[in-house]
C-alpha cells in the first residue's frame, strides 16, 4: 500500500460543499431563531447623544433596540493577543456600545433584533441616531507628524526596532545605493463568506456559538473572557469557513455583541455581517509607506540595509503588520536598522492579511534589489544568489531547511529567463511592450507556544475517528489530516474520518500565520502512531494472535493489517483482533509540544517567483501573460490543495500589484469602495498561464513530519516580480501599489 501522504487526494468535504450538504453560519435553521444587524456610525468621531427608535418600532417584527443606553457593560476587558499563542483573542484592546463615544465610522452604536433579517434591516434602517462630531484623521497624510516609534508591536510580541551592526558605517562602505519609499494602500481580505456568529443560550449559565472563526477554542476564550465566564460554559462550532485570509483569524465585537444580543432577548440570536460591514469591522491591511535604503559594495555584496516603516494604527492598539521580519534576515547583510513608526487615527485596529507583513515588506526590498541589480549591470537572479544568507542573520543559526537556490534553478528553467534580454523596453510585440522580472520568496515559520492536541479511536470494525479543534476554512486541512491519519495507522484513506471544528475537541490553536497545517499534522500523527503502537503491543502480548510473543519494533502495519517485517504472511488485522479481544474501541490522545521560538535553527520557507508583463504602449494597460513559482515548504502533505493554497497566493499577489486599494474619503473618514463593485480583486479573464512547482526538503526540526505551510508564501515576492517586469517592459520604476494606467501614461 502506497504513502497517502504527498498524493493528490480530492478533498474528502469536496461532495458536501459543491452538493449543498455543508451547512455554514449563517444557513443553521435553529428553532425560535432571530435576527441581528449592526447598525454602524455614519461619522468617524464624535459621540452619539440619542437614538430615535420610532419609526422602528412601528416596523413588524421587532424584537429589540440594544444600544450603550440599555445594553449591560461587560466585566471583562479586552487585550489584543494573536489568535497563534492559543489564548483569548480579542482583535482590538475595545469593546463597542459601552459609552457614547465614536472612534471610527461603522463602529457599532447600535443592535437591531427582529424576527427575519429582512425586518431588521429595514428596521436598522428607519433608526435615527443623532451624533456630534468632532474632526477626525483616517489617512496617512493626516497624522504622519504625529508618529512616534512604540517599544513593541503585534500585540506586544516584536519589538519596534531591531539592530545589528552599524548600518550609518555599512551604508558609507557602499559604492552602489537604492534609497526609494515604497507606498501602499490599505486592502481588506474580502471572504467569499461573510463573518457570522449564531449564538444560543441553554441556559443562563452555557451558551453555544456557531460562528465563521480560524480558531473555535479563541473564540471560546475570547467570549467567557470578555463576559467574565468559565470557558466551561462556552461551546464554539465551526464546522465550514467560506474563507478568511485573516479576517476571522482574530475575535471581533461582533461575537460577543451576538452572545449578548441572545441574552438580552432570550432567544438564539443570528448576527451576520454584510459586505460593507466587513470593510469596518473585522481589521484589514493598513495604509503604509516603507522607505529602504540598501548598499552594496563593487562586487555587488550587500553591506547594509535600513528599513523604516511608517503606518496607522487605532487609537488603542500599537499594530503594525510585520513588514520588516523577513526582509531583515533573506540576506546576508552585517549591518540591518529596521524601525517601525505609527500615527493613530480614526479607524479599526489593522490586523492580519494573507501574507501580513511579507506581502509589503518583500515588495520593497525585491523592488530595491531589482533596482540595484540594475546599477550594478548584474543579472537579478545573480545578484541575489550572490547575497542569500545560509544562516539567519539575526541568530548566526543555520537555516532548518533552506531550497531557495534550488527553488532560482528550477524556476529559470520553467520560466526560461536564460533568454532575457536586460535591456528594458527591448522586447515588443507590435505596440505592446513585454517585461519579465523576478523576486525571492520568504515567510517565517512559527509555531504555537502551547501543546496541541488530537484523538484517535479505532473501533472494532477498523474503522477510525480523528479529532482535533480546527476549523476547515478552505485550505484543506480535513483532507490533509485524513492523509496523515492513515499513514500513521497504516490504512486505506476511506478507513479514516477526521472530524474538527469545535471547540470541545482537542485542543489547536487558531490556525493562522501558514502554522495550522503544520500543528495539526504534528498532532495527528502522533495520535496515530501512538494508536498503532498501542495496537501492536496488544497484539503481541495476546496468545491468540499471531504476533504473540514478537518483537513490537519487528512488526509493521499495511491496510490495516499487522504483520512481521521480514515474514509477512503472519500477522492480523486491526478489527480480527479487537473483536476477538471483545474490545469495542482503543483511542490515543497526541500531544505535540512545540520546539521553543530559538531552537537553536532559524525557520523560514523560502521560494521565488517569476512573471511576464505585457503592457499596452499606448494605453498603459498591463496583462500579466503567465507566472512560475517555485517554493521549499518542507514535506507536502497533499500535492493538490498545495498546489491550489501557492497558486491562489501567487495569484492574490497579482491582485495585490495591479488592482487592490481601500480608498478612504478623507472627508467623511468612510472607506470610499466597501462593495465588490468597487473593490477591485481579479476575475478569471485576468487570470494567466501559472506554473507551480515545489522543492522539497528535509526539515527535522519545525515538526515530527517536517511541515511547514504554503497559505501566504505564494503571495510573497509575487507582486514584485510583476513590479519588476513592468518595469523591465516599460523602463518606469513605480514604487507603489496596486500599479495602475495612470502611473504608465
């Protein structure tokens, strides 16, 4: 029996959703069920002074007008914490409707209960709330003389600047210099599925919240914390995510609003958010500017980098995406000054988004070594070979796996780059102008703080049950974990059934930051395996079987048969032995703890990307014709979604480049495009011709099975190698994103 791991299983959900049989948040028929809708501030800072609830009143099916009037102050308080360290994780250190204070436009100020959504909507709509205001600052521009450089960032888990060496002395070495600011504008991650919370009371002591969360046990610590309850009295089910890309990755208002809505009415109560509403309030990427200056000697060595980061933040959270991780450690560079700065202004606290930091950070630095490539007269593939680190700068530790020079080899074979020619604009069909360029791939691999836990029972039958408390959002997890379930056990895949998604299943923290798959794996097949050994040493202690008496290490497992190694015609099966031993079941709980953050290796996946641009003389319209990746994510579980999560994030990375921005109307410090209407994200005519290729390998250290994730490196390094081939097409350097026609006119 062959491996299931590192095979193209289909996804073992795939029936249910395409079939309608998945039920999600919002579709739970619930009996007695009402609605909620939010009702957001129409100004960005001021206060409410009254609510007319009228005219709503009058409206049919009104159950309740909840607001800081007649709404209970909740005990807890709230404290931004990444959903990754496993804990209570609230996304913004504030909680709505408890005064009448307006921080930002679409804050809460108001809930709406009624007996259909339609009614209380319309309801929602007839209140009339009346606010003073006061001026408010949503941009950039607005607040950057106020910036100041805060001790930490990232809820306090990185520090706002970091050194080594001497970065003024690196700089004054240098012979060639880039010295660019890099702009970017805000962007929201945009689910296919809006976030919605279905919270039912069973009581006045327990509660069950079905909600749309990348981690049902946060959302479960999140809600007895800021209610001041045991998480005892809290179950969360979540069962299918219609994406994410880090909007639930953290725990909004809205859940805990919803659980407190319920209570006040005393009926199961359903609040969904819809597509504007998530522009203001599940966190999105912030607007930023990154200035870079990057030094490289006469043999094109690099001998320093500074790396400054200028972003707004709320007025209750020092948050930054980490921008300047990854480009601080990708070369061997001796002397490194990264800083982040922040201004505070009217808005929701900024949170993760697919590639949260890399995604911005990279771009800059690949941007500036592209442009330095060029002074040098050095092929950019070259230059960066030149300068790779093969140990992480910060530590002098050796990389735990690296690929990346494998993953240049084998993307300049696919992509064919032997046959660029360096001169831009050199290339031209017609009147349209052709460009390629490159960019290296890098995202850090991080792992939990805390144990993670997964069950396996095998019954009598052969037939096996895996759990753990991870929510299946899209990235194929369920399939994935199937896969190492069965390896594991030594059994078919259809023997195995993984079930996540809630909360009263073992313990794994909210999967974010590329870390889930890589958890959960590390958990299941320690789960597995120990299930197995159980399983033999049964065997081999029982005088019935066959195995009696044998050496456990003698004996291996293949469909679910155990047999001798070196005489495989003795041995059982699983379910021969258990029925005969009358046992109904045999279950094994697998606890993996996670190597400390200094192993003692740095970890990171690495990769790169390359891309052709065809851009229109004329009119400035860019059609990205086709893109080569090539990435080192350690061991690939399931070739297929792996495939399907590096390719969307490359693809994301071209939305990314040329159409994504929030636009914020400084006016009305309102996001301007809160629509799919107005929001631009790519359709199936943008998309080109994408080659996905991985590297795998060896890494004994990140996890048992050598995992690490490929959610967010797809999106890394792939908007600057479009950047880069812009300008290689049209010899115009933009240094912003997304690029648009008004920046080639």
């Amino acid at each position: 029996m062959s491996p299931a791991i590192g095979t193209t299983l289909s996804r073992v959900d795939g029936r249910a959703k395409v079939s309608g049989a998945a039920r999600y948040t919002a579709e739970l028929a619930l009996p007695g069920l009402v609605h909620a809708v939010l009702v957001g501030a129409r100004v960005a800072s001021g206060r409410v002074v009254g609510i007319d609830t009228t005219a709503a009143e009058r409206a049919g099916g009104l159950v309740a007008v909840l607001s800081h009037f007649n709404l209970p102050k909740i005990p807890g308080t709230p404290k931004l914490l990444p959903s990754l360290l496993g804990m209570a994780a609230p996304g913004v250190s504030w909680f709505p409707l408890q005064d009448d204070v307006v921080h930002y436009a679409g804050q809460p100020v108001a809930i709406v209960v009624a007996d259909t959504v339609e009614r209380a909507e319309h309801a929602a709509s007839l209140l009339r709330i009346d606010c003073t205001e006061t001026p408010a600052e949503t941009t950039l521009d607005q607040v950057r003389d106020q910036a100041y450089e805060p001790e930490r960032i990232f809820g306090g888990m990185l520090p706002g600047r970091s050194v080594r060496g001497d970065v003024d002395a690196g700089l004054e070495q240098a012979r060639f210099r880039v010295d660019e600011t890099y702009r970017f504008a805000a962007n929201h991650q945009n689910p296919i599925e809006p976030s919605a919370t279905t919270v039912v009371w069973d009581d006045v002591h327990r509660l069950t919240i079905y909600d749309s969360t990348q981690g049902p046990t946060a959302t479960q610590l999140t809600v007895a914390t800021l209610l001041g309850i045991s998480p005892t009295q809290v179950k969360v089910v979540s069962e299918f995510v219609g994406g994410s890309f880090g909007s639930k990755a953290m725990i909004w208002p809205h859940v805990t609003l919803a659980a407190l809505a319920a209570r006040q009415v005393g009926r199961p109560v359903r609040l969904s958010l819809n597509r504007e509403q998530m522009f203001h309030s599940c966190g999105h990427r912030e607007e930023q500017e990154q200035r870079l200056t990057l030094g490289a000697d006469d043999e094109g060595r690099l001998t320093a980098l500074r790396h400054h980061k200028l972003s707004i933040t709320s007025h209750f959270d020092d948050w930054a995406e980490t921008s300047l991780q990854s480009p601080a450690v990708l070369y061997d560079i001796p002397n490194y000054e990264g800083i982040y700065r922040l201004a505070r202004g009217n808005t929701l606290t900024p949170t993760f988004m697919r590639g949260p930091g890399e995604a911005t950070g990279m771009f800059a630095l690949e941007s500036a070594m592209d442009e330095l490539a060029e002074q040098l007269g050095t092929d950019p593939i070259e230059l960066r070979l030149r300068n790779l680190a093969d140990n992480d700068p910060t530590s002098g530790h050796p990389w735990s796996s690296n690929g990346i020079r494998e993953c240049f080899q084998r993307g300049a074979e696919l992509f064919g780059w032997a046959g660029r020619d360096p001169s831009p604009g050199a290339r031209r069909q017609g009147r349209t102008l052709i460009g390629w360029g490159v960019a290296s791939s890098a995202y850090p691999h991080v792992s939990p703080p805390n144990p993670q836990r997964a069950r396996a029972r095998i019954y009598s039958d052969g037939s096996v049950v895996v759990e753990a408390g991870v929510s299946e959002f899209g990235t194929g997890v369920t399939t994935a974990m199937t896969q190492v379930a069965a390896d594991g056990l030594g059994l078919p895949v259809d023997r195995v059934r993984f079930i996540g998604g809630g909360s009263d299943l073992p313990n794994i923290t909210a999967a974010v930051g590329s870390a889930g798959t890589s958890a959960v794996s590390a958990a299941v097949h320690l789960a597995t395996t120990q299930l197995r050994d159980q399983l033999v040493a049964r065997a081999v202690a029982d005088d019935k079987s066959p195995l009696h008496g044998a050496d456990p290490g003698a004996v291996s497992v293949e469909g679910g048969r155990m047999r001798l190694r070196d005489r495989p015609e003795v041995g059982e099966g699983y379910a021969e032995m258990l029925l005969r031993q009358f046992t109904p079941d045999v279950e094994s709980l697998g606890v993996w703890t996670p190597p400390p953050p200094d192993p003692g290796y740095g970890t990171h996946t690495f990769g790169a990307q390359f891309a052709e641009v065809a851009v229109d003389a004329d009119l400035g319209l860019i059609r990205v014709r086709r893109m080569v990746g090539v990435f080192a994510p350690g061991r690939v579980l399931n070739r297929k979604t792996a495939h399907s999560q590096l390719m969307s994030g490359m693809l994301w990375g071209l939305s990314q480049a040329l159409l994504e921005a929030s636009h914020m109307d400084a006016r009305l410090g309102r996001w301007a495009n809160p629509s799919f209407g107005d929001y631009l994200i790519p359709v199936n005519a943008d998309v080109p011709d994408v080659v996905v290729d991985t590297v795998e390998v060896t890494d004994t250290v990140v996890n048992p099975l050598g995992v690490k994730g490929v959610g967010e490196i797809g999106i890394v390094g792939s908007g600057a190698a479009i950047a880069n081939a812009v300008h290689h097409a049209t010899g115009r350097r933009v240094r912003h994103l997304p690029i648009t026609i008004e920046d080639l006119l």
